[in-house]
C-alpha cells in the first residue's frame, strides 16, 4: 500500500517539479507564519521555515509524508522576498541587472507515522546579463514579477534575463528536486514501479 504524500504548498512549480519524477501526492498549503528574523544563517533559515511549514501540515494527519519547502533570493547579503509593487520589483531587476544572486531552497520531508525528519536546502547562483530600462518596464508590465521571490519567474518570461546558472537548478524554481527524491525515497517512497 502506498502512503499518503502531501506538498504544504500551493506552489504551481513545486507541484510541477514532483509531477514530473511520477510521485502521487496531494497539496495542503501551509498557514505557517514566516518570521525572516528566526536565523541569521540564510541556510539555516530556509531549512528552518520549510520545516515549519511541513510541521503546520503534519500536524493534521496521523499517516503522511509532508513535504514542505520555502524558497528566497540573496543579494549583497540580504534577503529578497517579492517585490511590494512594480516600483520595487524595477528596482530589484535594476540592482540583478550584470550581476548575480543566489537562490536558496530549503525543504522538510516529515513522516507524521514515525516522526522522522529530513531536512535540507538546495542553492544556486543566476547570473543576469546586463539589461535595459525599458526591457526591465516592459517586463515589469507583464505582472509577472510581483508574484515572484526576487522578482523574476525563473521557468516563465524571466528566464530570458539571465546568462548563466551555477549549482542546483531546480532549487531556483523552487524545489531542490534531486534532495527531495532521496529523502523520499529513504523514507520508502516507491517511484516508477507497477
């Protein structure tokens, strides 16, 4: 018998990410409230809150494995979340502009039957090429950024502001996919088999 595997996020490219390596699931969006001052260690914060958002969706089932994940952008040291508005998501993509930034995921995998606990982050550094003002208006206009951590949608019409990736790809789209697998997996997860 299968288990019940349930992704505490809403996220379409999350979802996305777990349909394409064949695992069944169910979705649960998380209510977790996210305090970005919980760790100074960017790393340890992005594992922190993932964890905290599967832990919010464990709690409601006795037999589940809940993957929870939370995914933002560093630049010069600091956190970018998504942009307020259109002002501020110009901003963003002026400051991105020749530069590169990196792109943290961190992800919990919970057993709510054994209490067992993966938990870890995937990361990887973009590299936009140098853009113009109108390009950043005109992308800007399209909406697409305010709903973006860091204010580009990486797999949408984002990707072609950038010239180079380095290190987990998938962490950028929001999911170090390879990570959760094994954790999956280790956890008994059967994939591709009849």
């Amino acid at each position: 018998m299968s288990r019940q595997i349930i992704l505490a996020s809403r996220s379409p490219r999350r979802k996305r990410l777990l349909e394409q390596i064949g695992l069944k699931f169910e979705i649960r969006e998380s209510e977790y409230k996210e305090d970005m001052t919980a760790k100074n260690d960017p790393y340890e914060l992005a594992k922190f809150l993932a964890l905290g958002k599967a832990q919010d969706v464990a709690r409601h089932y006795d037999d589940a494995i809940v993957i929870g994940a939370d995914t933002f952008t560093i630049f010069e040291g600091q956190h970018v979340g998504k942009p307020k508005d259109a002002e501020d998501a110009k901003r963003i993509l002026k400051n991105f502009s020749g530069r590169s930034h990196e792109v943290v995921t961190g992800f919990a995998v919970v057993d709510t039957k054994s209490g067992e606990v993966i938990n870890g982050y995937g990361k990887a550094e973009s590299f936009f090429r140098e853009l113009t003002d109108e390009e950043i208006d005109a992308y800007v206009a399209t909406g697409e950024p305010l709903g973006m951590a860091g204010g580009y949608g990486f797999m949408d019409k984002g990707s072609v502001l950038m010239s180079e990736v380095k290190g987990d790809f998938y962490s950028i789209i929001g999911l170090p996919i390879g990570q959760v697998y094994l954790a999956l997996k280790k956890m008994g997860v059967k994939f591709w088999e009849e």
